[in-house]
C-alpha cells in the first residue's frame, strides 16, 4: 500500500514539472514571437545606419537620427588640381529628405532572427538625400573662391612664335576658368545625393580654343615647314646664288593661323636679282678691235630677268616644300651666258672710224669700211649694244621718199640694220656718212653683207660705237634705245 502512495506522488510531481516547463515554454516563446513581431517596424537593438544608432527605431525616428547631422552638412569640391573649395549646409539651408533608403533596410531585416542580431550588430550605410534651396545654393557656388576675378586665370590658346631658327608653336595654357553652369550642376546633384564631396574634371573649365593639337595650328606649321624647308638654287653661269631658310623665313607671313607669303618682300627679291642679273642696255666697257676700250650702253641686248614670272614661279616652288635648282624666269635671254654675255661671236662697228667686224667663235670671219647714218642730216646710227632681229634676202627697203631693193637685209635696231649697197660700188668708209651716208643702216660692200649673212645667226650681238660725243635724235635712236639718244622736246622743257 506504501509503495503505491509514493507512486502517486511522483506521478503527481511529475505532472508540475512538466506543465511548468511548458508554461515557462508557451511564456519564452509568446515572448520571443512578441519581441518578433515589434521588430517588424522597429530596428534590431543593436542596427546602426550612417554611423547612428537606431536600435529599438522604429521607421520615423530612424530618419530623423540618420537626418540628424544635415545642419552640420559639408560638400568638399576638388578641382583638378587637388585644391579644395567647400560648400556649407547651413549656407543653403539643406535639410534631409528619406528617399526610401532607411525603409528598404527596415523591411530589408527578418524580425524573427532578431536574437542572432544582438550577437552580430549590423552597420549600413543610406544616401542622406537632401533639398536645399535654389538661389542660395547659387549664390554658395558664386561665392566660392575660385571664381573670383582675382584667383581667375583664363586659358590662353596655343600661337605660333618666330624665333632665331624660324617659326615655332608655343603650347596653349589651359588656366584654371570654371565653367558655373558646370559647377553648379554637378554641386547640386552631390548635394541632392548628399555626397561629402565632388570631383571636377576638364569638362568644367574654359578650354582654350587652340591647342598644339588643332588642325588649323598643325596645319599652319605645316605650311610653315613647307616655305622654311624650300631653296632655291638659281642655276646662273659664273655666279652662286641660292636663296634659303634664312631668306624664306623673312617672305612668311603669320597672322594667327593664316601662313601666307609676302607679296611685296617676294616683289623686292626678285627685284634685287633683276638688279644684279640684268644686262639688258647696261653701260658696259668693250674691247674694241682697235685694242683699246670704250664704254657703251643702251640698246635692247642682254638678259632680262621677268620679274612678275619669276615672282610667280618663286612662290610656286616654296609651295612644293623641295629644293629646287633652276634658271630665274627670263623675259630675254642674252646670245651666251655668264658675266660676258657677249662672248666671242658678235658684230662691231666703229661708227667713228666707219668700220665693221663679224667674229665668230673668237674667229674674225669678215671686217670691211662701210656707211654709216648721215650725222649732219640727224640720222645718225643708233650706237648701242643690241642684236640680230631676224634676216632676209631679198628685201626691199622704204622710207618717206625712198625704196631701195638689197640682196640681204640684217635689221638689229627697230628698222636700222646691215644690208648690201649696190649704189655705193666701192665707195665706203672715210667721211662719206658726215655727208652723204645713210638714212641710220649700215652699208656694206655685197660680198661683206654675204659672208655676215651666211654665217650669223639671230640675236648674235652687235655693239655699235661712236668715239666721240654725238647726239642722235632720229625715231629709230629713239625707238632702239640707243646710247646716245637725246630728247630735245625734254631738254627744251626743262630749259624752259
């Protein structure tokens, strides 16, 4: 009977600790699911958000913990430099607007794990998301210090430059000149995104509008280059004459990026070589067949450098950016090159002596006496250095009142020439042309005008002489430009 009492008992006892231990049970787990269910709007204890804590938060007060360090709100603005410029909240009145981000971590969280939470807090970070206001954001930017006058550096454009070796470009500057439309989109946005801070990049700053890069300054260099890199070696007999860099770079001109070149410096080098060139009526000392010397000028032999050809040409070959060797463009070349253009194949005639020699080839091929213009009746020969114009057999000669048939005809001063007088029969030289020469052509015996005509050739020169001072006054001394032509309509002018 004892044995079945303590029976009882125990199953009595057992009874109480069990339904305790389910009591205890039904409490935890009442407790554990209620502590769930506060954390579906509420934060773990232990959650931090922007560094904050929000544990135990419920939505609202949240955001206004993550909001809470908005008044203290700083933006850091580097250029592209690395300097800093800074933009304050309190200077546009930030203030903080939920985008949604502290709710999406809230929901974001399993209320029932809200135990393993405690042992592993968990730290987010949210965008503080901001309005601000408009004009004084503006205004904030404006005010920054590196768009004052006085720290504003503008951005120069690359040039070019003419140095001691020629022309050069010298590298833009880029300065350091914010574009505020820029600066002001991009602090906005950073403000709005509440960023701490905003890089610039080129894209922010006045660029220069050249650069070394540019097309118009690659280009202008390469024209340039072009004009420097040409020289001109003029192929000359008996003289060295060659224009280069040093020269060239004097014709460039650079206004901008506009290379051109200068007519009026291009005008006087060719210039200067006609100058130094030309032989065309030069005064020129001869050695006569008697062995002594005489001056003579005028005429229309020698070379004659065409000045608005050669100009051309000239700017034609420093387009080509090449070395060029070449004669200068002649508007008449002389019978022989070099500095004795008259060489040893010529006429001479020494109207003072009434005298004519034909050398060819250094070789005396014919002399004779001959006739001359009749001085006394102002028709004078032309005297001068000048050349074969052409030839003709048969010709017939005309005047104002005469016509005269000849066997050869040998013109070399406008319509003065060599021919044959048949008229004259042997009758020549002597003072027969002070009284009865010629109306200014030259009269040889047939045989003489023969032996000239078959061995000249046109432009072979003819230098005609007077030894003492004469004044010719005729059309053709006029005409041929002869040496000793004088003007008596100027001269009685300028006496007047």
């Amino acid at each position: 009977m004892a044995k079945r009492r303590r029976s009882r008992k125990q199953r009595r006892k057992i009874k109480i600790i069990v339904g305790g231990t389910a009591l205890v049970l039904t409490v935890l787990i009442g407790l554990y699911v209620g502590i769930s269910f506060f954390f579906n709007d509420h934060f773990f204890f232990r959650a931090k958000i922007n560094g904050w804590r929000v544990g135990g938060m419920d939505l609202q007060a949240a955001e206004e913990k993550v909001g809470d360090g908005v008044e203290d709100y700083l933006l850091t603005v580097f250029d592209r430099d690395g300097e800093k410029h800074h933009v304050y909240g309190g200077d546009i009145e930030c203030s903080y607007v939920p985008d949604g981000s502290v709710e999406k971590l809230l929901h974001k969280q399993n209320p029932i794990q809200w135990v393993s939470a405690i042992f592993s807090p968990h730290e987010s970070e949210v965008p503080v998301t901001m309005e601000y206001k408009e004009e004084l954001i503006s205004k904030a930017v404006e005010s920054l210090d590196c768009f004052q006058e006085e720290n504003i550096t503008k951005p120069e454009n690359a040039r070019i430059e003419e140095g001691e070796d020629g022309y050069y470009v010298e590298p833009e500057k880029p300065g350091n000149q914010m574009i505020f439309e820029n600066v002001l989109a991009k602090v906005k946005q950073a403000v709005s995104d509440g960023a701490s801070s905003v890089q610039l990049t080129d894209e922010d700053y006045v660029s220069p509008e050249y650069t070394s890069e540019s097309d118009a300054v690659v280009g202008a260099m390469e024209k340039i280059d072009r004009f420097q890199n040409t020289e001109i070696h003029y192929e000359i007999k008996d003289y060295e004459e060659t224009l280069g860099k040093e020269q060239i770079k004097d014709f460039i001109e650079v206004e901008g990026f506009e290379v051109s070149l200068n007519e009026k410096k291009i005008t006087d080098y060719v210039q200067s070589l006609a100058s130094k060139y030309n032989t065309y009526a030069d005064v020129r000392k001869f050695h006569t067949s008697s062995n002594d010397t005489v001056e003579i000028g005028g005429g229309d032999y020698g070379w004659i450098v065409d000045k608005p050809g050669e100009a051309e040409q000239l700017k034609a070959d420093l387009e080509t950016g090449k070395s060029v060797s070449r004669e200068p463009v002649y508007s008449q070349r002389a019978y022989v090159e070099g500095k004795d253009d008259v060489g040893k194949t010529y006429v001479e005639i020494d109207y003072t002596k009434q005298h004519m020699w034909f050398y060819k080839d250094g070789e005396l091929v014919v002399e004779s006496d001959v006739v001359t213009g009749n001085i006394n009746r102002d028709n004078g020969s032309p005297d001068g250095v000048f050349k074969i114009v052409y030839k003709d057999s048969p010709a017939v000669l005309k005047g104002e009142d005469y016509e005269s048939d000849v066997q050869y005809f040998m013109p070399f001063a406008y319509n003065v020439g060599i021919h044959d007088a048949s008229w004259r029969g042997d009758k020549f030289g002597g003072e027969i042309y002070k009284s009865n020469g010629s109306h200014g052509c030259i009269n040889a015996p047939l045989e003489v005008a023969t032996k000239i005509y078959e061995n000249i050739e046109v432009g072979t020169p003819v230098i005609a002489y007077y030894r003492e001072k004469v004044e010719l006054t005729a059309e053709n001394a006029k005409i041929s430009n002869a040496f000793s032509y004088v003007d008596k309509e100027k001269e009685k002018d300028g006496n007047e």
